[in-house]
C-alpha cells in the first residue's frame, strides 16, 4: 500500500500543480486582458485631450475671425474720421477737437484689442501688406518704396484686414 499510497500523492501533486499552472495562465491572460484595456483607456484618454484643445483652438480662431469681420466693417468709419480729421486740422475749432478725441477713442480701443494700422513711409513695398495704385520713377536703384500712403491698411492680430493702398517710388 505504500505504493500505491505514493501513486495517490504523486496524482495529487500533479494535479495541484496542474491546477496551479492553469491559475497562473489564467492570472497572465488577466493581467494581458487588464494592459491591453489600460492601453485602451489612455488612447482613449489622449484622444479625448487632443480632441479638447483641437475644439478650443477652433472656436478661438472662430471668435478672432469674428471679431475682425466686425472691425473690418468698421474700417470706412475710421476712413471717414481720417478725412474728418484731417480736414479740421487747419483750424482750431471744438468740432476739430472733438473728432480727434472721437477717433483716437475708437482707435485706441481697437489697437487694445489687435488692431494695427499700416501706414509707414519709406518702407519697402511689400504686396502682402501694401496694395500700390501708383508709381513714381525713383533716382537711384534702392528697390521698391512706398512713397505715399493713399489709405491706410489694417492688421487684425497679425493678420492682414485690408492692404494700404500705396503710391510706390523705384
């Protein structure tokens, strides 16, 4: 019966051990079940944060884009107090006085808010930013520059609302 009792032990040693291997497989195949799931979840986690800024950041442009139509609506308004303002500038009367104030108003607000006007003279012509109706012959050969502003242009945050028309020299 020893023999026979050691054949029983031996049995069930190997079936403990049987058992025990298919725990472990089936604890690995958990925990490869429970990576490949966590993998999922940060993609997922990932694609949702990219997805977030990506609509933040369009809704931002939509509002710039917005917010420079309006003013680019706006922009013969402030055509008209340049030509106002200008027109008063041989005098000194309150009405002069007052469309200055008016105008700078309304132009400091909107530089507060990105708006930058193009009027430099003596620059190089730049078709980007300048919009030349007129050319005047120059003396030496120093390239193209703008030689008078005819209207000023504008740039909402850096972006080109309406290009300066220019009289160019060279």
């Amino acid at each position: 019966m020893d023999e026979d009792a050691t054949n029983e032990a031996v049995e069930a040693a190997e079936e403990i051990v049987a058992e025990a291997n298919e725990a472990v497989d089936e604890r690995s195949d958990a925990e490869r079940e429970r990576d490949e799931y966590l993998e999922a979840l940060q993609r997922l986690q990932a694609d949702f944060e990219n997805y977030r800024k990506r609509v933040a950041r369009q809704a931002d442009d939509a509002a710039t884009r917005a917010a420079g139509d309006l003013v680019a609506k706006l922009l013969p308004v402030l055509d008209a107090f340049d030509l106002a303002v200008a027109h008063f500038t041989q005098s000194d009367s309150d009405e002069g006085l007052a469309l200055g104030q008016s105008r700078a108003l309304i132009v400091d607000t909107l530089t507060k808010e990105g708006l930058e006007r193009i009027d430099e003279v003596g620059v190089a012509f730049d078709p980007t930013v300048h919009d030349a109706v007129a050319h005047v012959e120059a003396d030496d050969e120093a390239g193209q520059v703008v030689d008078e502003i005819l209207r000023a242009g504008y740039r909402w945050k850096g972006a080109v609302l309406r290009p300066a028309m220019v009289r160019v020299k060279g």
